[in-house]
C-alpha cells in the first residue's frame, strides 16, 4: 500500500465503501452487500483503470467532499450530479485529475439516489470476509463515513482504460421490474396476485440498502400463520404483515419469515438503487426461462 | 420432498421436518465437496435448504426429488461447550412454562446436546436444536429494544446466543462470554449449521 489516502471533508448522508460484496457466507447468516448499482461502480473503476472488484464510494442522494493527499485519477458514476474539484466544475462520468490537497466535491443528485466516486487504486480498507463492503443490516464492513476520517487508497493496478466519457442509463421515470412470480406465491389470494402485477406501485421513501420499500395496494395472503424461515436470494420480493411488497436488496438478511411471491430479474436490480421515493414501480410477470 | 423455483438461478427444497433439512444439508455439502454439485450458497433453515447460484436448477430439482437422502451422517466431531451463567431475566418465565422450578429449568437445559439446525438473523446467529417439543416457549409479547451479546435465549424449538448486543425478542436464560463471532478469527462463526453444542453453567459472577 501507498501513503495515499482520502481526507473526508464531507461524508454526506450516507456514503458507505462498497465492492462486489461477500458472497459464500449465507449459510452464517451474512448478507451479500456490495454496490447496490453495480454495474454504476464497474463502470467507475474502469474509467479510473481500477479492477471491477475495487472498493469504491457509494453515497445516498447529497454526495461527499473529499481531498486526496497526492495527485489522483478520480470518476463519478452512478446518479448524476455536479462534480467540482476546488470549485470548478469538471466532468462526471469521466475521468478527471484531482490534485494533491484539491477538494473533490460530489454534489447532490439531479435524478437518482446514489453516486459512484472510484479513485484510482481503490479505496483499500481492511477487507473483511473478502470485501470491503459497509453492510448496514449486520454492522460488517468499514462504518459509514464520518467527517475527518482518513480512508487509505491501494496501489493503482492494471491499464488505464483510455476512455473520455461512457454511456450510462438514465436513473428510472418508472421502475418496470421483471418478476418471475414464487416461491411462495400460492400464500397468497388469486386476487392478490393479480394485483401484484397489475397496479402501480411506488418507491417508498424508508427504502435502504436492505430492501426496496413500496406503498401502494395490500396484497391478502391465502393462508393465515407464519411461514418457517427460509432461504432469501437477492431480489426476493417479500410481503411483511401490512402487505406491501418489499424487493430484497444488497444488504438484505439471509432467512425470512415472511412469504415470497416473486423474484426480481437480476438485470433488473441496479435500476432500483436509483429509484427516488415516490417513483412508479411496476411487477411485470416474465416466464421462467 | 418439493423443489420450489426461485427466479431464475436458485431452487429452494422443502422437506417436511428440521431433521430431513439437517440430513439434506449434509448431503448437498458432500455433493459440493465432490464436485458433483456447482452452487454459490447453501442455505439451511428451519425446513428447507437454499441453494443459490445454479446453472440449471430445474435439472437439479428433478435430480433431488428422484433421489433418495441418506439420513445425516453421524458426527465425528465433539460438542463445543459453551459456559453459561443462567441467570437471565426471563429464566423464571421459562421454568413456568415448562412447570419446573428454576434449578430443574437449568438442568433440563445443561443436560441436552444441542444441534446447529441453520445460521440467520445476524452473522454467528445459529438456530440451535435438541429440546424436546414439550418445551417450546413463545416469544416476548414486546421484543426488547436491546438484549446484550452472549445473552442465551429460547424461542419456538430453539435456543440461540446473541452474538451482539440487538433488538430481540426471545426469552434470556443466561450469559456467556464466549464469542460468537470475529471476524478476525479463522473461522469467524464459532457455529455453523451441523455443529453440535452444550451448555455448561458456571457460577452466577
């Protein structure tokens, strides 16, 4: 490891280190986490030159400030915002220069919720269980930032990926979520399923990283009593006790006790990370493959 | 023996009690360490096994409802004893519960080998079986808003350690200061589905 490291001027209100995240320890109770917009963080390490498994920023809805201690190769992906360096305005999603004691400066969204800042070389953090990852639901992984924290940077690997700018696909109008409906559908009233799939929903503003929260029509189980806990995947969509379908996201527990009437189609996945409360969503049935 | 599909890449096998999710368990890990099995997570719970990752789950589903399970091989292994000052705040409830003064409460638990059925909740959390279904307990009516690390806890069929300080709702029996879990040791669960465990009490401090 290098001397190089990040002064965090402004943690924001929610920037956490993320990588690929720990998968192979569900059967010990430990989430998955990792980005929630993956491929937002992919496409930030590789504007930097950074391996895909590189830790970098994840921050919720206001950004961060941060000031590098020697000359970095720097990206902002993910939700769009204005992007400064001492006050100027410099390019997202592109690959800029910080210089040694300049302020980066990650502004608040325009859409979307969460903004990808890698630095080249990675944030390198002490990994744990293989991953850097903040895992909000089981507490593993760095805390979140705090003001004046000093994160340390690894040293810079592999080529520099010659790229200016690279395409990125708009945060959601409308999140059209795939579903292939189970395993525990059945639990739930014909009616309820039908309008599962049929009526709009919306993103509910206590989503986190642990599940997508939406309000919208209750949906009646079938059966009374409580289901044994089982086995979550990523994606999951749960139904707790007041009927409001909830998607399991990265940080989401390994066992439930509530019934699952739908998976989300992975691809689907990264759009919700920037589905701001009160964004339409919709459950659309796909057939199994 | 039901294979549920969960979306596209997981298959979720119910059977019909803890001890054929045990025995299925140990015999999707043995497939796995051949190499017979390719999967990313295998999931034990209370009746079901998750396993998470596959290529081809529909192939594996009918693989799995065709064959037979052989019953859970016996463990080599000794039990981890855990020490335990049984002097938790709902002791007395439990030992109403089950009709017995505190002292027999104490020895009905301390005399049982406990199982590992499956991990949840939090990591190092291990759902832990081997009482007899006479004394099963509810819940809390009201979870508490904090119960400390090490507490030792029933709940339903199973006892469990609280490997840090969370909100809970199970009934607390006892302390103990063994560590569940760190990250920093090799491996960092003390208790993963399959281990088996006793309770030792050791003098209230």
């Amino acid at each position: 490891m290098t001397d190089s490291a990040l002064f965090v001027v402004r943690a924001g209100a929610l920037t956490t280190v993320q990588d690929r995240g720990r998968p192979g320890h569900a059967h010990l109770g430990v989430p998955h986490s990792g980005a929630l917009d993956g491929p937002a963080a992919a496409l930030a390490n590789r504007l930097v030159g950074n391996p895909p498994g590189a830790a970098v920023l994840e921050t919720t809805i206001n950004g961060c400030a941060v000031r590098p201690r020697s000359t970095v190769a720097v990206a902002v992906t993910g939700a769009p915002c204005a992007v400064r360096v001492d006050g100027r305005p410099v390019a997202w999603g592109a690959p800029v220069t910080v210089p040694a004691g300049a302020v980066l400066e990650v502004g608040t969204v325009i859409r979307g919720v969460r903004s990808y800042l890698a630095v080249r070389g990675g944030i390198a953090v002490e990994p744990v269980l293989g991953s850097r990852s903040t895992d909000l639901l089981s507490g593993l992984g760095p805390p979140p930032l705090a003001n004046g924290q000093v994160l340390p940077l690894g040293d810079p690997q592999g080529h520099y990926a010659r790229v200016d700018v690279a395409p990125q696909p708009a945060p959601p109008e409308e999140l059209v979520l795939r579903v292939t409906p189970g395993p525990r559908d059945d639990w739930f009233t014909p009616e309820a399923v039908r309008t599962f799939t049929s009526r709009a929903y919306r993103v509910s503003p206590s989503s986190n990283r642990i599940g997508l929260r939406t309000e919208g029509p209750a949906l009646e189980r079938a059966r009374p009593g409580e289901l044994p806990s089982e086995g979550m995947v990523l994606g999951a969509v749960q139904v707790p006790p007041d009927g409001r379908p909830v998607v399991f996201l990265a940080d989401h527990p390994t066992t439930g006790g509530y019934p699952v009437i739908a998976v989300v189609h992975p691809a689907d996945l990264p759009a919700t990370a920037q589905a701001a409360p009160g964004t339409p969503v919709r459950f659309v049935t796909v057939r199994r493959r | 023996m039901r294979a549920l599909p969960v979306g596209d890449n997981a298959l979720l096998v119910e059977v019909s009690s803890g001890e054929e999710a045990q025995a299925l368990h140990a015999e999707l890990l043995r497939r796995r360490a051949e190499g017979a099995l390719s999967v990313r997570e295998i999931v034990p719970a209370a009746r079901t096994v998750l396993l998470d990752g596959l290529d081809d789950p529909a192939r594996l589903a009918s693989e799995l409802t065709a064959s037979e399970v052989p019953p859970a091989p016996p463990r080599a292994r000794t039990a981890i004893e855990i020490p335990v000052r049984y002097d938790g705040p709902d002791l007395a409830d439990v030992a109403a519960l089950w009709g017995v003064d505190e002292r027999e409460a104490v020895r009905i638990h301390a005399d049982t080998e406990f199982t590992v059925a499956f991990c949840g909740f939090a990591p190092g959390f291990g759902y832990l079986t081997g009482l007899p279904p006479r004394y099963d307990v509810p819940r809390r009516a009201t979870p508490r808003t904090a119960v400390p690390a090490g507490s030792v806890a029933l709940a339903g069929p199973y006892t469990g350690v609280y490997p840090r300080s969370s909100p809970g709702g199970w009934q607390l029996i006892g302390r103990t200061d063994v560590v569940l879990w760190d990250h920093a040791r090799v491996p960092a669960a003390l208790l993963s589905p399959g281990t088996r465990v006793r309770f030792v009490p050791v003098g209230r401090s």
